[in-house]
C-alpha cells in the first residue's frame, strides 16, 4: 500500500500495519501523555517579578506566536496531511498528535493567563507582529495549495505539493522555529529561572520530538515510494524552503531580543538555528548548508529527555543511517 492516496475501504485495519514506525511513534506518543496543571507555576511567578522587562518580552514574544502555531500545526495536519494518507497507522498518530498540539496550546494559554501579561497585546501580537504574521503566512502558503480545487495527490505536482507541505510545517515550523524556541525558554532554567515552566517546556519538546520523527519518517517514506521526484531541481527547493525559515526566524530573533539579555541575544540564536537547520538537512539526506557549531551545548544535557532530544540533536544522523532507521 503506498503512503499516500486516496483512502479506500481497505485503508481501515491496523492489525497488519504496513508502516511500523507510525504504530510504534503512536504508542510511545501514549505512554508521554501529559496534562498542563500537573506543573505548578506559583516559583515560577516569583521569578517573574524579579525579571528585567527584556526577560519578560522574550518569554511573552515566544509564547504568543507559540500559542496560535499549535493550532495552526493542527489546520495543516487535518487540511494537508490527514487526508492524502492511505496507512491507517498514520491516521492512529496523527489523531494524537493532534490532541497533542491542542494540550500545547492550552499549556501556552495557562501560562499566559497566570503570569502578569497584558492578554490582549499578547493574543493579538501574531497578527500585529511583522516578524510573526511572515511565519504564519510561510506555513498558510503551502496549505493554500493543499486546500485548492484542482488539487490532485496523484499527479507529480500534487505529490510535490504535499512534500512542500511537509517541509514548511513539519521540518521548519515544528523541527527549527520551535527548537529555537525551547532553546530561549530553556535558557531561563540554566539560570535556575522558570523551572517549572521549563518542565511544562521539557514534555512539549518531547512531543515534538516524535512530531518531528514522524515528519521525517512521512517524508523520507514518500520520496522512497516516488523516485520520479528525486531530482536535483527538486532538492534544491527544499533546501530553498529551509533556508527560507531560517530568514524568517532570523528576522523574527531581532524583535525577540531587541537588546539581548543575559547570557542570550539575537546572534547567539541565530547560530542555534543554523545549526539545527542543518541536522534537519542532514536527516533529509541534504548535505550541510550553514556549517556551524551549536553554541547551547547545553542544551542537550539541559532536558530529562535526554534519549529522545539526542536522536536529532547531538547524533550526526547521516542519509543512510537515517533512512535505514525509518524501514524498521
Ligand atoms: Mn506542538
Ligand atoms: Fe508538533
């Protein structure tokens, strides 16, 4: 059965999946479930008011456009995704993965609510923000294309579409916009600030790191089943798209720090971006594009997900282990 097409009757028995990694990503996206008020943020909030105005913008700026984005991950995941799948096991992960995000944005919304913000600026800040609504409409241009009329899975263009897709939402959007994120988030913990919160950040990433692993997974499967779209021209696009979100995020990291903070500022960041940007090559068979060091070494040894984070960011995942992972 081929990963995507239109689904038949057939399509709706998991009892011989096909595509094992999807039921194995399934249960263990189970066994991590998690629930926001499980963390208590009452530390937290007395860290809070001991921070410096540029600390608090950095954390609020992050957490507006984070909150909208899992709802937009779930738009492209019912819109773009969900629909062109014939493998039910997709479908079985794809329904948590979607809880998933929608637990996210509601952990963004706590979060919001309990720390002293002005709401309203900062649920309107992604539709205010430059920075931010040229993120938002990176991600709803892929979809747009997903949702047209004349939209056909099954013709070349159509199975290029769905890889654009993927590559804009799953490897840029979930796999470096939000790394990037967490990094900033994080950092505040190594400085013993937010811990709590940095907890609620820690399952988040979880989650997205088997998002991420799924992405690339879909993605790998798809160029395997359609060799017809293994051309040069057409890696360089990706490249392109990746590259593209690097811009964005870049652009995005001036308004984050306007005037850095401790230990953390734009260019600090951005180096952390090019990084990621480049395993995310890496595991999609790409070659390097930005060749530099990771600066948030400690990122790694920062979370308690140690063996889940370190599948994408300290192994140097080549093409061919990567791709022989994703058969198993
Ligand atoms: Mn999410
Ligand atoms: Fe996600």
């Amino acid at each position: 059965m081929p990963l995507i097409g239109k689904a038949s009757p057939e399509d709706l028995n998991i009892h011989s999946s096909q595509y094992q990694w999807a039921r194995k990503l399934y249960d263990q996206a189970i066994a991590n479930t998690w629930y926001p008020h499980e963390i208590t943020l009452k530390e937290d909030l007395e860290d809070w008011s001991r921070m410096t105005d540029e600390e608090k913008h950095a954390v609020s700026f992050i957490m507006s456009f984070f909150n909208p984005a899992e709802l937009i991950v779930n738009r492209v995941l019912a819109l773009g995704v969900y629909p062109y799948l014939k493998a039910p096991e997709c479908h079985l992960y794809l329904a948590k993965q979607m809880w998933e995000e929608a637990n996210h944005c509601v952990a963004f919304e706590y979060v919001m609510e309990t720390f002293p913000l002005d709401q309203a600026k900062l649920y309107h800040a992604h539709i205010e923000t430059p920075s931010m609504q040229a993120k938002e409409e990176f991600v709803g241009q892929y979809l747009k294309r997903m949702t047209e009329d004349r939209y056909d899975v099954s013709s070349v263009e159509g199975r290029k579409d769905f890889v654009r897709n993927l590559v804009a939402y799953n490897i840029v959007m979930e796999g470096i916009w939000f790394y990037s994120g967490f990094m900033v988030m994080l950092s505040f913990r190594q400085r013993n600030l937010l811990r709590n919160f940095g907890s609620m950040i820690n399952w988040v990433l979880r989650d997205e790191s088997l998002h991420l692993k799924f992405g690339i997974h879909l993605i790998l499967s798809i160029l395997e089943e359609n060799p017809d779209l293994l051309t040069a021209e057409f890696a360089d696009e990706i490249r392109g798209i990746i590259t593209r979100g690097v811009d964005l995020e870049t652009t995005f990291n001036s308004d984050l720090f306007p005037n850095g903070i401790l230990g953390l500022n734009a260019d600090y960041v951005n180096q952390y971006v090019r990084y990621v940007a480049d395993r995310r090559l890496e595991e999609l068979g790409l070659g390097p594009y930005y060749n530099v060091t990771n600066p948030a070494k400690w990122m790694s040894s920062a979370t308690d997900v140690y063996e889940l984070v370190n599948f994408f960011e300290s192994q140097n995942t080549n093409y061919e282990v990567n791709a022989r992972a994703h058969k198993k």
